[in-house]
C-alpha cells in the first residue's frame, strides 16, 4: 500500500505554539495545498447548505478541502457500493480533496451508545451502529483523500468519570490499529491518508497518553476530539491543547473538532492547531445570523471590512452571547437579521464586503426573506457567512505573519483599536 507523500512546511512558529505554514501534496493525485491555519469546508453530502456548486465557486477564499461525514454517508452506502466510482465522481465534485469525519460537527449526536466494538453515526433514519469492518467497508466505498479513523469520543460531557475517559483512550487506539490493518490490506485505500484521534476528555494525563500513542502509529494527522463548544471552558481548552500538542509530531497537521466561534478558533490557533471545521457559517445562517465580527489588521477591499465601518458591529448583536453554547441561540460575532429593526436598515449586511449579498442586496431585504421563509434568505446569508468566515483564515495567516495576533483578537473580540 503507498501512502500518502503530504508534506507539511511551516514557515513560522509564533511563541512555540502557533503555526503558519502550508500542506503540499495533498489528495490522492498530490496536485493540491492548503494554507494553514484553515478551516475545510463543510458539506452536506458534498453540497454546501443552501448553495449550488456554480454559487459556490464565485466566492472568495474557498479552501482545497471538502468535509463530509460518515453521519450522513452511512444510510447510503449500499447506492455507493452499486456506483463503484467513489463519492467524488458520485457527487460531482471536482478539484478537491475529499475528508471524512465521523460525525457532523453542526448536528447533535446523542451520548450513550458506544461498546467496545462499536460506534454509532445518526442520520436521517436514525442510529446506524458500526463495527470496525463496517466503518471501513464505507471508507471503501466512500473513496476519500483523507479519513478520520473510528472512535470512541463519548468523554466530553463534565460528569464523565476517570475509569470511562480512560477506557475511551483505549477503545480509540485499538479501533485505530484495526483500521489501520484493514487499510493497509485494501486496494480501493491506497494512498488514502488516516487521521489518528485524540481523546482523553479533560483529564491531562489521558490526553498525553493519548497523544503520545496515536503518534507512534503510521497516521499522516492528528484529530483533536472532545473540545467542542461547550465541553469545557477556553482556558482548559487552551491549556490540554497546549500540552497534547506538545506530544505531536511537527511535521503533521492537528484538526480540532467542534471548535467554530471565532474567538475559540483565535484561542486554539494560539495553542498549536493547524485545522479547524467550517460549519459555524452555517450554524448562524440557519439562526437567521448575518456574521459582522471584525478581523481587519491589512484591508483588502474585495474580502475584508473596512475598521472605520466595524467599530459599529456591536450595535448589530445586542442579543449575542459570548458564552453561549446552545448552536441555535445568537452570538455576539452576528447579527440577527429577523429582528424588526432591520426591517427599514438599508444598508449591506456589512460595509465594505465584497460577497455577492453585500453588494447587491440590503439588510432590510434579508430580514423580508427571512421572516416570509423564502428559501433564498438562506442562500444569501450562507454566501455572505462562507465568504466573511473563510476570509477571516486568511486573516489569522497575515496576523501570524506579521506578529499582529494581538490586534487580531481586539478586532475580532470588538475590545479596541491599536
């Protein structure tokens, strides 16, 4: 079996922990990049919500990797089997490399259905209960670049004991050795890359034993699971990922799960983490949220937001909460256009942004949409939010670059101008 050549070149580690860089030769024809810190983008079954593939593809910034999930890969699997040609060619997509998670990072998934020999995924029909050689028929069948391999990530919750974490640390490893033997046995795999997954919960000591196991194994990255919004607070957070990744090679990437809002993505970044999932744009286009957070330290005009018009964005989230963890309610980085004080705001969504939405259409129109449920709120709002998210990436790269993190955070956090 070959395995994949991707190459990781950092080009700057800022204060030993944040990492600028690129992955070269990703994919399995290795004709792709990706710039890190990045985000991939999330997909339903390979479509972005809301969006066409042509939509798609006029916005800014789009990054070279494609999610899906095995969540919603599971209750297919037998039209893909008579198919044959892989998920790409299936959905159509093209010029992309292709990842797998297990779960969908924007969908609840409930708790307390894990054995020793399984996991379950949630679709549409409900749980879908899979082994070890169930979980790589359908990485055969799905035919991705890269994979998540199978885990037991079940440890996130406070009231979890230390005898569970630990024997969630043990089931990851030993389905990450099964799916490994399985990989290397499978011609359909070949060149597929393997991410091993970190568990552990809050406990530091399982999630170095972790980490320092999964490493010892032939995985081309790392998954970082069980920090997802609102499993524990940013400086428990900040301080296990420190450590973990401390415990991991340099030269592979680290995917954090579960970890969108801005000011969590800025607080990870600055702890070690290369890759992130793209599902809050769609989170805050589902709660009727325009996304208007600053992250302007070197304007560009096409994808940025002029400062002289952000320092007004707190007066469009009043309702936002920081600390919210419930994925339906507001955050204080958009603004909930179904409120009736947009109903007259004939401005764009944001000043100054480039996106297709921004230049040709109001606030006030977006809030008429919203609250008339025509389907096209949707397709505006998640133009707008993939474009405003994505750019904010790119963002994060140019503070890296310029030792501008600081005023990054200020920005983006709304706490003052140099």
């Amino acid at each position: 079996m070959a395995s994949s050549r991707m190459k990781l070149e950092l080009t700057r580690v800022v204060q030993g922990r944040g990492r600028l860089g690129l992955l070269k030769e990703i994919g399995r024809m290795e004709q792709h990049s990706l710039d890190i810190p990045g985000c991939l983008l999330y997909t339903h079954l390979g479509t972005v919500p809301h969006l066409t593939q042509d939509t798609l593809h006029t916005l800014c910034s789009l990054p070279t990797v494609t999610q899906v999930t095995l969540s919603n890969m599971a209750e297919h699997q037998e039209v893909l089997e008579e198919f044959k040609g892989g998920f790409k060619k299936f959905a159509g997509l093209h010029d992309t490399v292709l990842y797998c998670s297990l779960h969908d990072p924007a969908a609840h998934s409930p708790t307390g259905h894990t054995t020793n020999k399984t996991v379950s995924v949630w679709g549409s029909g409900g749980r879908i209960e899979l082994t070890v050689a169930k979980f790589m028929a359908l990485q055969k069948t799905v035919q991705p670049d890269w994979y998540q391999s199978m885990a037991d990530g079940e440890t996130w919750q406070t009231s979890i004991s230390r005898k569970r974490v630990r024997k969630s640390v043990d089931r990851t490893l030993a389905h990450l050795d099964e799916c490994l033997l399985l990989h290397q046995k499978s011609q359909e795999l070949d060149g597929v890359g393997v991410f091993g997954v970190v568990e552990g919960g809050d406990i530091l000591e399982e999630r170095l034993r972790s980490a320092r196991e999964t490493a010892k194994r032939p995985v081309v990255g790392f998954c970082l699971d069980g920090f997802q919004t609102g499993a524990m607070d940013q400086a428990l957070r900040s301080q296990l990922i420190t450590a973990v990744t401390k415990e991991l090679p340099e030269d592979k990437p680290r995917l954090l799960q579960g970890v969108g809002r801005p000011d969590e993505v800025l607080a990870c970044v600055e702890a070690g983490v290369d890759l992130f999932e793209g599902f809050f744009p769609f989170q805050a286009t589902e709660r009727g949220g325009a996304l208007c957070f600053s992250f302007d330290i070197a304007p560009d005009p096409e994808c940025t937001v002029p400062d002289e018009e952000q320092h007004t964005a707190g007066e469009t989230q009043p309702n936002g909460d920081l600390n919210c963890d419930d994925q339906t309610h507001m955050t204080r980085f958009e603004m909930n256009l179904k409120d009736k004080r947009y109903q007259d705001d004939f401005r764009p969504l944001v000043e100054g942004c480039g996106c297709y939405c921004c230049r040709n259409h109001q606030r006030a129109y977006v809030h008429h949409l919203l609250v008339t449920n025509e389907l096209l709120a949707g397709v505006l709002l998640m133009i707008h939010n993939t474009c405003h998210y994505h750019s904010f990436f790119r963002a994060i790269r140019e503070a890296l670059a310029n030792d501008k993190m600081d005023l990054l955070r200020r920005r983006v956090l709304g706490t003052g101008k140099e």
